[in-house]
C-alpha cells in the first residue's frame, strides 16, 4: 500500500493521507484542542504538549503502528492511527482511532479514511480492528458501520457528556 494517498474533496480540494511527521506535531494540537475543547466526540480531556505530541510520532513509528495524518492545505486537520497490540496474546489485533477538525469535515472523506486504514491492517497481518465510539456520535457509528465494522458490545452510561450519560459503543472490523 502507498503510504501516500491523495485524493479530491468534495470541494474541489486536494487531500493526503500521509505518515505523521514532526512538523505536524503543531497542527496536529492545534486541531485537537477545537475537538477537545467541544467534549462531545473525542475521549481525551487535554490535547498533548509539544514534547509529547512529538515522542508519540516518534514512538508510533518505532512500534510500526499507523498515525496518519489528513492533511488539507499543506495543514494536519486530523488524523487516523491503528495502534497494534504489544500482548502476543493479542498481536494480531489493532486499536483504531480518528478525529478531524471542523476544517476537515463534510469533505466525503470518511470513507477515503477507513478504507485507508482497512488496507493497512490488512497489509500488517491484522486480523481485527476495534475501536469505541460514543453512542451519541450518530455520525461516526454510521460512518463505522458503512465501512463495515460491527457492533460487539455496549457499556451502558460509561461517559457523562454535557451532564447526560452516555453509552460506549465498541465495535470491530474483522480482516
């Protein structure tokens, strides 16, 4: 798989998926902080500090995990990460995450995403993907669902969202 994929947003704009590199470290906390700072969609409550957004990139890329970056305009608007299992009991299993900032969205390109990462996996002799989402977030379970990961499970109220309590849902795709 090419670890550079461009393609064309529904605006006419051009958009990359490509490996994280240092340079994005700032972008990439930038574009955090907006999702963070909504508390809705993102299960994190700071975004990381300069020092720590760039140990992870690194750290992501000694471990041969995927952290990838949407980028729209030369800028990092989100990313997409598949973190493999360190357990060997668990190595051919890979948690997946992804956010994009208002700056990404609506684009149509939640599919070049998953599909994106799909081949990854597959690419890396993963068998399964997971992931958690809230149940709230219709949008990314029909995202999820579309790309073709199930539903395996629930945890009922497991987050308290703007006062309301929440499920999390956990869903898998299987390779």
């Amino acid at each position: 798989m090419q670890l550079h994929h461009s393609f064309t947003a529904k605006n006419g704009n051009i958009v990359t998926l490509r490996p994280a590199k240092e340079k994005d470290a700032d972008d990439i906390i930038t574009s955090v902080k907006e999702i963070v700072e909504a508390g809705e969609y993102l299960q994190k409550e700071t975004a990381r500090s300069l020092e720590e957004e760039l140990s992870f990139i690194n750290e992501m890329k000694e471990k041969g995990n995927m952290y990838t970056v949407v980028e729209v305009g030369g800028k990092a608007v989100g990313i997409c990460r598949i973190v493999k299992s360190e357990l060997e009991m668990k190595k051919h299993t890979g948690n997946f995450r992804t956010w994009i900032s208002s700056d990404g969205q609506g684009l149509g390109i939640s599919h070049e995403i998953m599909s994106y990462s799909i081949n990854w996996a597959s690419e890396n002799g993963l068998y399964k993907i997971w992931l958690t989402v809230f149940a709230e977030n219709e949008i990314a379970v029909k995202v999820y669902k579309k790309a073709g990961f199930i539903e395996e499970g629930r945890q009922k109220g497991q987050v308290k969202i703007n006062g309301q309590l929440q499920d999390e849902i956990l869903m898998a795709y299987f390779l």
